[in-house]
C-alpha cells in the first residue's frame, strides 16, 4: 500500500493477551520495587489505556511486595509510581491512584 509523500501509515496497536498482562505485571514488579526503595518513584511511560491498566497491577502488586501503600498517577503520557504519603490509609491510597489514571492528573 502507498501512503502520500511525507506521512506514516497509522500504528497499529495489538491488545495484550491476559496471559501477556499476567505476565508482564510479574516481571515488571520486582524492578518497580527496587526503583521505589533506591528512589522513592518510578516513571514510565503509558500513552494508553492498557498500559496504565497493566502499570497500575504492578503498583498493586509492588505494595503488596513492599507492604507499603503504593499509588500512581497517569496523564495520558506516562504513569508515575511511587508511595503514598506517610499516615495515609491503603484504601485511600488505592482510591488516589484510581482517580488520577483517569487522565485528569496534573503534568507530570
């Protein structure tokens, strides 16, 4: 197929499988983790729905490593991971990271 001089043909994006997901969640998550003991956040970058979703186990998964509350918050562009501020409850660290993946965060 030929495209006019000058343009790209649109990307198509493949949606990961559920054992692509599973998978990833589980390889990512020890790196998280030490990225967040070493340096207290971890940024990536997210530019889609699915992957926020599939950062946003690994920050479940990484709290539930460290036994820490964990959140992330997400822009569109990336997706930062780091812990929740001292005193904060889990459920409500949870809820903030639920809220701020849904595009609404600041610029990060």
């Amino acid at each position: 197929m030929t495209h006019p001089l000058g343009t790209q043909p649109a990307r198509r994006h493949t949606p990961l499988s559920a054992e692509e997901k599973a998978r990833g969640e589980a390889n990512f998550s020890p790196f998280v983790a030490q990225q967040l003991v070493a340096n207290g956040r971890f940024r990536v970058s997210a530019d889609t729905p699915e992957m926020v979703e599939l950062f946003q186990g690994v920050a479940r998964r990484v709290g539930e490593i460290l036994q820490r509350p964990v959140v992330s918050y997400a822009n569109g562009r990336y997706i930062v991971i780091t812990f929740a501020p001292e005193g904060a409850p889990a459920p409500l660290a949870e809820a903030t990271a639920r809220h701020r993946s849904d595009g609404r965060a600041s610029s990060l």
